[in-house]
C-alpha cells in the first residue's frame, strides 16, 4: 500500500476515540450534537444550549506532549513538525473564536482514554453534571 493510500485512510471523525467519549458520555449526558458546522471549528461533540464543546485529539496530530505524541516520524520530518505545528496553531485559532461566544471547550487526548473512570469524572465537572 503507498503513503497517500494509508493517509486516505486516516478518519477524521468517528474515530475510536471519539466513539469510546461518545459511549461515556451517553451514559450520563445524552443530547449532544456531532460536527456542528454551525459551530466554531466544528467540535467532535457540541452542546448547544449550554454551550459546551469537546474535542477529541489523536496525540501524534495535534502534537500532545505525551510519549505517543512526542514521537518524530523518522521521514519527511520536517513537513510533520510543521504539519503538526499548524494543528496546533489552528486548535489555538478554533478556542479563541468559540471562547469570544461564550462556549467553553475541553480537550480530550487520546492516551487518556486510558483511564475511562478519570475520564468521566472530568467531563461531568466540564458538563456542571
């Protein structure tokens, strides 16, 4: 299989760990919204009426500071760093423009859905549940 046939093959939304936030999620706070376009950025998971917004980040693409997202491809490393670096300026962009009305995002990273009972915890506090 070549490169640009594997990078085709990266989801961008239904991803397990976004499948796995979705499946905790509906056990305490059911109602949310997927991919809003109407939305700044287009959260993974939105609650409109209170304005809540979770994204879901894949470690290595959006430059977590963690082992799985410190990690360097050892080829084209240079357009990885920028690539990676872009994300994460955008990211920056996307919760600037929603806290500016009046939404507040959570960020949810990959490795920890290691942990799906600190998890939860973490997003009824974001939620106010």
């Amino acid at each position: 299989m070549d490169r640009s046939a594997i990078m085709r093959a990266v989801k961008g939304r239904d991803t397990a760990p976004e499948r796995t936030v979705r499946k905790l999620l509906r056990s305490f706070a059911p109602g949310y919204r997927l991919h809003r376009r109407d939305v700044p950025g287009q959260p993974d998971i939105a609650y409109i009426g209170k304005k809540r917004a979770v994204f879901v980040h894949g470690c290595f693409w959006h430059g977590h500071d963690c082992a799985r997202g410190a990690r360097t491809p050892k080829t084209n490393a240079d357009y990885w760093s920028a690539k990676i670096e872009r994300n994460r300026a955008r990211d920056a962009r996307v919760r600037e423009a929603l806290a500016a009305d009046g939404w507040r995002t959570l960020v949810v990273w990959e490795c920890e859905l290691k942990d799906e009972a600190a998890l939860s915890e973490r997003l009824r506090a974001f939620l106010a549940l």
